[in-house]
C-alpha cells in the first residue's frame, strides 16, 4: 500500500477513534442523563470523566490531519487509551458478577460495562502503531 493511502487510512482511524469516544460516551450515557455510568464507576465516568471522554474524542479528531507531525502525541493517545483498557479490565475483575442485575436496570449501561474497554483497546494499539511508524518515518 502506498505512503499517501496509508496516511489517509490513518487520517480515517483518527476519526474513528475521536468518534467512538464521542458517539459511545453520549450514546451509553443517553446524553449526559445516564446516571448509572457514574453510579458504578465514580472515578471514570463521573459527569467530568464523560465530559473528558469527548474531549479526547475532539483531540483525536482534531490531530487526524496532522498526525505524523506530532509522532509522540499519538504516544500520549496510546497511554491514554491503555489507561482506559486497564480502568476496564480492573472494573470486569471486581464487577463481571454484577453485570446481570444490571443489565436488569439498564441493559445498554451493562453493555458499556462489557465492552467499552475492547474499543480502547483497539485504538491504544493503533495509536502507538501510528507513532512508532510516524517515529519510523522520520
């Protein structure tokens, strides 16, 4: 594949990633109103920690077009999303049990709970891909 393609692709995976946050979080948490999210996890999902989710999404958003000139921010997008994949597999450890009673309550927030971190992980991969080519590249 070329060079111009494969920036394009990455441009598009940029995309991808600042969308997931900003679809998932106000999908998952019905606009801000899910108080759930908060309710179970305080320290991630707090009003602040999905008003933070965004914001992160509009930061990768914002980098898509320039990705290859800030090499290691796409480092700080990786530690940031491993950040997040390890939040999820240390809430699945204490939590898994609970997911049937909660999805009783709220079947889309037991959802989130099971696969919100598979997403990060996805994007934590991508992003240091993006750097250590973007490094490569140099």
């Amino acid at each position: 594949m070329n060079t111009a393609k494969t920036g394009q692709l990455i441009q598009y995976g940029f995309i991808a990633a600042g969308l997931y946050n900003l679809v998932g979080i106000l999908v998952f948490s019905a606009g801000f109103t899910n108080d759930l999210l908060a309710q179970w996890y305080p320290e991630v999902f707090s009003l602040t920690g999905q008003i933070g989710i965004v914001l992160w999404g509009v930061a990768y958003i914002a980098a898509a077009r320039n990705y290859d000139r800030l090499p290691l921010m796409s480092a700080v997008f990786a530690v940031e999303k491993l950040l997040y994949t390890v939040t999820w597999i240390v809430w699945l450890s204490n939590n898994a049990q609970t997911l049937p009673e909660l999805a009783e309550e709220s079947p889309m927030t037991a959802l989130f709970f099971s696969i919100y971190g598979l997403g990060d992980l996805v994007s934590c991969v991508f992003f240091a891909w993006v750097c250590w080519r973007s490094l490569r590249m140099r």
